[in-house]
C-alpha cells in the first residue's frame, strides 16, 4: 500500500474554508447593497441587504441578467447599458431609484466598477448601491426653507440687515 500524508492538505482546506467564511460575513454584513457579475451582466454574487431589500433568496437571483432582477422593473434598459459600457473598461455611477418589497423605494448612489484581469481585459463587474434618500430629502428641505427664506425677505417692504460679530454688514 501507499500512504499520503495529507495533513498539510487538511491545512490549508482549513484556511481557505475559514478565509471563505470570513469574506461572506463581510460581504452579507455591509449596509449598501453589493453584487458581482461577469461582464455580460450574469448575476453571480449578491450581498445579504440586497436580497432582503426585494425579498428574494439567493436561488432566485444569481445565474440571472441583472437587468432581470427585482430592482430594476422601471429602469431595466438603462442598467443594461450601464453594463455595457462597465464591461468596455468604465467606470459608470449615476443616482436612480430602486424598488424593494411592500413598495419601498429608496433613492440610491448606483455604480458599477469593472475588474481587470492581469492582461487588461474586463473579468467582473462590482456593482453597488448606496442608500441616500435620506440626504436628498434633507438638501430639498433645506432648499425650500432657503427659498422661503429669500421670499421673506425680498418681499418685505422693510430694510433688513445682518452684520458678524465686528459689526460688518454681511447682508443688507
């Protein structure tokens, strides 16, 4: 008989099992929604926060074109496009909204980066999705309270003036 002596080999499938793990629990655990997919657009991988945004498993998602998924049922053509030109080498980012479960909507900072292997050439394609809803309400509020504020003031029929602290004028 032949004996192989695999403890090295148990090693090393130990560490790969546990460095595996260690990126899944990152990945799942961000608060932005994050995919990978090839350069056609296949969905190979998405984050935990994405899946639950739709309310979708993962079976239901990945080995799909992206532009098939859930979050895009009104702009399915323009992600599509963004992909093409992700898979031609660009960096694409533009603001858009997204759909999830119980007619959530959220307005999302949306970008997808390509992956360039060694020789040049375009092997995934990262996509990711930030929540900023909350920030674009907050600058149209602040927008309209400015321009309440410029009515107010233009309109009245009073001087108004405003001076700092070394009794300057700083508006009049």
């Amino acid at each position: 008989g032949i004996g192989i002596d695999m403890t090295e080999q148990k090693r090393t499938d130990e560490v790969l099992r546990e460095n595996r793990e260690k990126v899944r629990a990152v990945f799942d655990s961000t608060f932005q929604f994050t995919g990978m997919m090839t350069p056609e657009g296949i969905l190979l991988d998405v984050n935990r926060t994405a899946l639950e945004f739709v309310g979708a498993g993962r079976e239901e998602i990945l080995n799909r074109p992206f532009w098939e998924t859930p979050w895009w049922q009104e702009n399915a053509e323009r992600v599509r496009e963004a992909i093409g030109s992700a898979a031609a080498g660009k960096f694409v980012r533009y603001e858009t909204e997204l759909q999830g479960v119980g007619h959530t909507t959220l307005l999302v900072d949306f970008s997808i980066k390509p992956v360039f292997t060694s020789e040049g050439s375009v092997s995934l394609l990262i996509v990711e999705a930030r929540d900023i809803t909350k920030s674009k309400r907050t600058e149209e509020a602040l927008r309209e309270s400015e321009a309440r504020f410029r009515d107010l003031i233009t309109m009245t029929p009073d001087i108004i003036w405003q001076t700092d602290a070394g009794s300057r004028f700083v508006y009049v």
